[in-house]
C-alpha cells in the first residue's frame, strides 16, 4: 500500500507538516483499523498486480478521492474488484474531453466516456462469442450477420454490372446482367474461400515455376478468348498479355502473413490493402480489356444464335468462352463454389449477344466499368475488402466508432489494449470478462 502515495501528486504541505497526499488518510485509516472488514478486503484486493494498476488509474492519475474504498458495500472482495474494473475506462479516457490533450480530444471530442465504455463493452462480448482474447481486424466481419453481406455485396455487383449491360445491349440484358452476377457475387461470399491477411511478396528467386504455370494458364485463357470472340490485331495482343500477367502476379500477391511476427495490427492491414488493391487491378485490367475489346470485332454473331425469353439471345460459342473465363477466375478468387458461380455469370456476359459498335468511347467506357466491377468483386473477397465492409456495418449500428483501428492504437496506447504480434488483447482476461458481462445489460 506504501507504492500509492507515490504515485499520487503530493498536496501542499502545512506548517512544520510533510506533504500528504490523497492516499496518506487511508493509509491511517488501515493502520488505526486493521480487522475492519472492508479492510481486510481492500488488503487482499490490493495485493495483486492487476488491481493495483487500476486502482491507481483510477485515483492517482484521476480527481476521484480513494476514501471511497473504505466504503462499507465494499466488504466482498467481488464487489471491490468490480469497482475497479469498472473505474478504469473513465480513468483511462478522462482527457478525451479535455482541450489540454488535443491529439485525443480531436480523436474522440465529440463522443462521451460513456460511448467509449459502450464500443469496448462490445468489443468484449464480440470476442467472446468467438470464444478469442485476439482483437484481430480480418475476424470482424464475423460481427457482420450473412444476409448483410450477401446483400450489401451482391447489391453493389448488381447494379455496377446491370449498368453496363444496359449501357452495352439495352434494359433487358442490363437486367439479366446484373441478376447473375448479384447472385454470383452473393453466392461466393457467403460459401467461398475465407482468406486472412496476405501480403506481397516480389521474390522472383524460387518462384519462377509457379509464376511460368500461372501465366501461360493466363495465355491460354486469353487466347481462348480471342479465339472465340475473333479478337485481332492489337486487341488480340492486348487481351492475352494482360489475361496472363494478370494470373501470372497472382503468385506473389497471395503468401500468408505470419501474425506473430509483425510489429502491430497496423501493419498486417497495410499489407493486406496491397494485395487486395493489386489483386482487384489485376482482375480489373483483364476483364475490363476483354469485355471492351468485343465492341471492336467485325463480327460479334458467334456462329447460330439460341432465342430466349424477353428477347434474348446467346452464342453458343461465346457462352462456353465466357463460362471457362468465368469458372477459371472464380477458382482462383473462390475456390471451388466461386468457380461454380462465376461460370454461370461468365457464360451469360460473354454468351448474351450485343451489338458491335465499333465506338471507342462506348467500348472504353463499358470495358472501364465492367473491370471496376469485377475488380471490386475481387477486392472484397480479401480480408482488407470484407473489413470495410465489416467496419461500415458496426459504425452504422453504433457498435464501434467509423475509425475503429484509430480507436484500437488509442486504446493500446492508453493501456486499455496491449499489443501482441499482428492482434490487440485487451490488457487483462478479466477486464475483457467483467466488460463483456456489463454489455449483457446493456
């Protein structure tokens, strides 16, 4: 007990007095009583490491008096280390409203301690649903409910890949555009292949193997394509170099971050956004130079076409074109239910039969978009573009602040969180515990 008074700011000594400080008259109060209960509870609460901290963010560091401790509901040492517990989020967050602290009062100025203490309580009761002391940012989008993401990200595909079949051929195949590949990208994100933070990683030694395979199996697939929808010239060139480094890259955007190994949370994210971004532009090129390339063919008929309903028709030799690009890119982004996925919406966009226009603008233009919108698609298959996702979804509900990794690095800072390798714990299991219960009644 003799370590609080030092860490409290000594008061102003008084004639031939020394300084007391804040602590000293309950330190007295010990001395003169010691087989009172609450006493005896505050001795035995107080020996160990974790209540000391808190006790002394609570009142050394604070304005509150530490006389309260004596306080007679006090006697239960459950009660006494509830109090603590419970004292340590204002304590901890007691500049956030003052103007004297202006990195954290522009942080968090216009939220209250009691908002903060909410986002933390749900934070705590989060991870223990998934049964985890690890604040990790790729397992967030757990918080978010599986129709949310299927409808948020099928939504988003639909509408972006309905434009440009109306821009391209008209409402109708704009309509069954956007159906199929609404459902495509519901589908796969929902059943498909979970990935955790990646990183780039451009060592060309020892990975030329991997790299030849993957870009003559883009080579293939590209000329497949120029093959089917009669692509030549520099449009045929075109499509098959960015078909095959567009796969061939895939190589050094896909090794697993060893979480354990990195020095903070930050960092893994930063990596991730890479790989996302350039495995989107990868797709984005492709795609997008393929679908705009079909404006420019003499002869966009394919062979006999098959009539369906409302006016459609499709070519046989451009739908099975579409689906093998479709099923191959859906692999590679998916796994297995993406490939069964985006072979269904791959022969529909490349089978359904539109118009040559021989229009550089238009086909720039809708070759442009339908690259955003697969680039997109496979953005948001990674852990960084499901975490946005994941983000958006907790803020609107009010769960955790728009900028939750600023709110994560504040509150390791604080000492709220500790950092270990790539995740956040928060600083004590009991604290997560005890901030995880009172979230239950709230």
């Amino acid at each position: 007990m003799v370590y609080f008074p030092r860490t409290a700011h000594p008061a102003t000594a008084r004639g031939d007095m020394p300084p007391v400080t804040k602590w000293d008259p309950v330190l007295q109060h010990m001395q003169r009583n010691p087989e009172q209960p609450v006493v005896r509870t505050l001795m035995k609460v107080l020996c160990t490491p974790l209540m000391t901290s808190l006790a002394r963010a609570a009142y050394s560091d604070t304005n509150a008096d530490p006389m309260e401790l004596l306080d007679n509901r006090f006697t239960v040492p459950d009660v006494l280390e509830n109090h603590l517990l419970e004292m340590y989020i204002p304590a901890a967050y007691a500049d956030s409203l003052d103007a004297r602290h202006p990195s954290s009062s522009s942080l968090w100025g216009q939220n209250t301690v009691n908002q903060i203490h909410t986002w933390l309580r749900w934070l705590a009761g989060h991870l223990d649903r998934l049964n985890t002391y690890d604040v990790a940012w790729w397992q967030m989008t757990e918080a978010t409910p599986r129709i949310a993401r299927i409808l948020s990200v099928g939504l988003a595909s639909g509408i972006m890949c309905g434009l440009v079949g109306h821009l391209s051929a008209g409402l109708v195949p704009g309509l069954a555009y956007g159906i199929v590949f609404a459902l495509a990208s519901g589908i796969s994100t929902v059943l498909g292949r979970q990935r955790g933070p990646t990183r780039v990683e451009l060592r060309f030694r020892g990975t030329m193997r991997s790299f030849t395979s993957r870009f003559a199996a883009g080579l293939a697939i590209g000329l497949m394509l120029c093959i089917g929808f009669e692509f030549q010239g520099g449009i045929a060139i075109a499509t098959v170099l960015s078909f095959g480094l567009a796969f061939g890259m895939h190589v050094w955007l896909d090794k697993s971050i060893n979480i354990s190994h990195l020095s903070g949370p930050l960092v893994s994210l930063r990596q991730d956004r890479t790989v996302a971004l350039m495995f989107g532009l990868s797709y984005a090129t492709a795609l997008g130079v393929a679908y705009g390339a079909a404006f420019f063919t003499d002869d966009f008929a394919g062979g006999d076409s098959l009539s369906f309903m409302l006016g459609l028709s499709f070519s046989p030799v451009y739908t099975v074109a579409g689906a093998i690009t479709g099923g191959v890119a859906g692999w590679i982004v998916y796994g297995p239910a993406g490939s069964a996925a985006y072979l269904f919406a791959g022969a529909v966009a490349g089978g359904l039969q539109i118009p040559t226009r021989n229009d550089l603008v238009l086909g720039s233009m809708v070759g442009g978009l339908f690259g955003i919108a697969i680039g997109l698609q496979a953005v948001m298959c990674r852990a960084w573009g499901s975490s946005l996702l994941s983000r958006a979804w907790m803020a609107l509900h009010g769960y955790q602040p728009w900028r939750q990794m600023d709110f994560l690095a504040d509150a390791h800072r604080r000492g709220v969180l500790r950092q270990v390798g790539a995740v956040y714990q928060f600083r004590h299991a009991r604290l997560q515990e005890h901030l995880s219960h009172s979230s239950q009644g709230h």
